[in-house]
C-alpha cells in the first residue's frame, strides 16, 4: 500500500508539471492491480481531481490561466465526461485496455519528445475561442471519461497548436479544466460501480501534496525535462505491462 502512495505522490508531482494531472499512471497501474475496471478509473479521477485541483491553487495565484479559454472548454468537457463512462460499461476489456494503451503511449512521446511543442501565440477571436473550445471539450471529456485519464494528454497540445495559447500557459489552464472533467468522470463511474473510499481518501492526501510541489516547480520556471523523460520511459512501461494482458 505505502508502495502504491509514493507512486501517487510521484505521479502527481511530475505530472502536473506538464498539465497531465495523474491519471495516465493512476488508471493503468490500477487495471494491472487487477482492481475492477470500474474501481480503477473512479479511483484513478478522483485523485486526477485532487492533483488538479492542488496545481490549480498554484496556478490561479500565479495568473497563468486563461479563463477565456477555460471556461467554454470545462463547459463541454465537464458534461460529456459522463457519457464516456457509461462507454467504459459497454465496451469489451481487452479492448479498453488496448485504447488504454494507445492513449498512454502517445503521452509517452510528448514526455519523451516535448522539447519543440511551442506555436507562436496568437489571438483568436472570441468566436473563435468558444466554438474551438467547445469542440475540444466534447471530444476531450469522452476520452476522459471513457479511460479515466482527465484528458490533459490531449487539451495540452490542442490549446498549443489549435488555440494558440503559450505551453506554460496551456499547461496551467488544462490542470483547471481537469478539474472538472475529472469529477463529472468520478460521479459517472461511482454511480455505475464500487468505490474504493478507504483507499482513495487516503491516497488524495499524497495526490494533493505531488500536485502543490509539481505545479510550484513549473511555476517558478525550474526546468523537468530531464525527470519528464524518465516518466516517459515509465509510461512506456506500462504500456508494455496492458499490451500483454491484451494479448495473453
């Protein structure tokens, strides 16, 4: 159990670094702890909240997120979270695991290979801003919801190269958003099966505290490449580990 703590608080901490929250460690490393599916991602976006939510507190002092952005964006991620859920409920587990996978290996090449993400920022229209953000929030939420992730693996990088924001800002403003795709997520998925509540209170403890000092680190410009390229490897890992229950 104190084993499974650390990497919660390590996950949290490194992850919330990049706008990433925790759940591409949580959600996985819970499935190969043979925990029921719907156990695992309840789990896995309630502690993607509490990491979120901690960077958040961070960033919202700092001034670094674009509620411009944000707010259409958590709209329509928050609400289509929990039709993604109830996807999870219909789906064949192997082949969750195997969309598992795919979704974290493209998170291990950004961790991997995320040196020249940034785009030149740009301001769109506020028209624009609505309808982009919207649009990614749909998409963003089911994702979320179905995989148990938060979906900062793809807000991140849309924000970039779609909306225009700067990468540090991007990355502030997907932990806020997080937030709430996370606990809509949550809701469905406890509404649908069993919680694990002894566990995952205790473990928010430790989410909490990995969400304050990664998003302090980010804050105060200290730079992570070299700790993001480990958790890389570390993804990859985990890749490995779904692809040979897939195909066991």
């Amino acid at each position: 159990m104190f084993l499974i703590l650390c990497v919660v608080f390590s996950a949290s901490l490194v992850l919330t670094m990049v706008g990433l929250g925790g759940g591409l460690v949580f959600s996985p490393l819970f499935i190969l702890l043979d925990y029921p599916v719907s156990t695992a991602l309840s789990a896995s976006l309630f502690l993607n909240a509490v990491a979120a939510v901690s960077a958040s507190i961070t960033y919202m002092r700092k001034r670094m997120v674009d509620l411009r952005v944000a707010l259409p964006l958590l709209i329509s991620s928050a609400v289509a979270a929990p039709f993604g859920a109830m996807i999870t409920h219909l789906i064949d587990l192997q082949l969750f695991m195997g969309i598992l996978a795919g979704v974290i290996f493209i998170a291990a090449l950004r961790m991997l290979f995320a040196k020249g993400m940034e785009a030149e920022p740009t301001e769109l229209s506020p028209l624009a801003r609505v309808l982009g953000g919207s649009g990614i929030g749909v998409l963003v939420g089911l994702v979320a919801g179905m995989l148990g992730i938060g979906g900062g693996v793809f807000i991140v990088p849309l924000l970039i190269y779609v909306l225009k924001l700067p990468t540090k800002a991007a990355a502030a403003t997907t932990m806020f958003i997080v937030v709430f795709s996370s606990i809509t997520g949550f809701v469905a998925h406890v509404s649908l099966g069993q919680t694990d509540w002894k566990f995952i209170l205790t473990a928010a403890l430790f989410s909490f505290a990995g969400g304050q000092i990664g998003s302090r680190i980010m804050a105060e410009r200290l730079k992570g490449q070299t700790v993001r390229r480990i958790f890389g490897v570390v993804l990859l890992v985990f890749v490995f580990k779904l692809l040979q229950k897939v195909f066991a």
